[in-house]
C-alpha cells in the first residue's frame, strides 16, 4: 500500500478493481481544513477519464506496470499481433486495447507495450511518427501563402489535415497524441 504522497503522473492506481493512470495531479492545502489531492485519471482499458479527490495520507492501492519493446507485425482479424523484440514472443492485442494507436502504426515499428501480471493493457507510441501521404487533392499555385489546410490519407488509412501545398507522396511527421500535422520530412 502506497500513500497520496506517492502520487506522481504515470503511477498506476488499483481503484474499485480496475487500473487507472493518473494524467495530472495537484495537491493542495486549503485556508481551512485538511490537505487533499486532486487527480485526473484515465482508465487502462476503457480510455475513460474522470476527476478524483483524494484526502492527504489516505492509503492508495499502486499497481507496477513493466514496459518493454515490441515489434508490431501484422493485424489478424481483429486482433494486433506483437512481437517481442528480446525473447521473439507473440502476443494478439484486442482493438481495444490498441486504441488511437492503430492509426499510426506501420508493420515493423517498434513500440512499447504496458504489461501488468504478464497482461497487456495498452500500446504506447513515440510522441510523432513519419507517415507517407497516400491520397490527397492536389495543391494549386499560390496555396503557400493562404494558410489553409485540407485533407489528407496517410499510408495507415488515418485521414490528417496539412497544409493546401502539400502532395500525394509527401512524407509528414504526425502527432500521435491527436493526429495533428507538424511539418514535412525530407530525406
């Protein structure tokens, strides 16, 4: 048993029976009263978020969350399959628990994956990843000056939105935390 001085982002929190990981935490020690700690916490499978308060010193349930290298290979089905990339086993990920993920994953990347009692729970990517525009509408010129975006499909399927100038082709680095565009790629 941990206490909510142990509190820190990315600890992982036993409640009701079910993980979460805490986003962001504040403690705070009002005029009057006892100290609390705020939280935000996201649930490891669902992806839910929700607000909880927690009173200063009150016993917390942690949970230890390994992380190690995988190499995603190939989706099957429904499922996603995982290689490791130290021992060379597989492991079949569920849609849901890949998430957001699977609209930037290439076959071949590495990846890390959250494990808990030898269980996997979430993938997790690097904060951007380069991807190949597949389609898009071509660009006119003068659209470097407008400032406009459109859309555009990148190799995984994902549809992005990027500059007017940029073309089927182009290589773009991706935010993988909200699919936004962050600039070309030249090699």
């Amino acid at each position: 048993m941990a206490s909510t001085s142990d509190i820190k982002n990315g600890v992982v929190l036993n409640m009701d029976g079910q993980l979460w990981t805490v986003i962001d935490f504040q403690h705070v020690k009002p005029g009057k009263g006892g100290a609390f700690v705020r939280t935000k916490v996201k649930n490891v499978m669902t992806g839910k978020v929700v607000d909880r308060t927690f009173n200063a010193g009150a016993k917390i349930e942690t949970e230890t969350v390994d992380r190690s290298i995988y190499q995603y290979l190939y989706k099957d089905g429904e499922g996603f399959v995982f290689m490791n990339a130290t021992d060379y086993d597989q492991v079949t990920l569920s849609a849901a628990q890949v998430g957001d993920a699977a609209n930037f994953m290439l076959e071949n990347q590495s990846v890390t994956l959250a494990m808990n009692n030898g269980e996997p729970l979430y993938v997790e990517l690097p904060a951007s990843v380069v991807l190949e525009i597949t389609y898009t509408e071509p660009g006119l010129q003068g659209d470097r000056s407008t400032g406009g975006t459109k859309p555009a499909t990148v190799e995984t399927g994902y549809q992005i939105q990027v500059p007017l100038f940029l073309e089927q082709g182009t290589r773009v680095k991706v935010d993988t935390r909200d699919g936004s565009y962050l600039g070309r790629v030249t090699d």
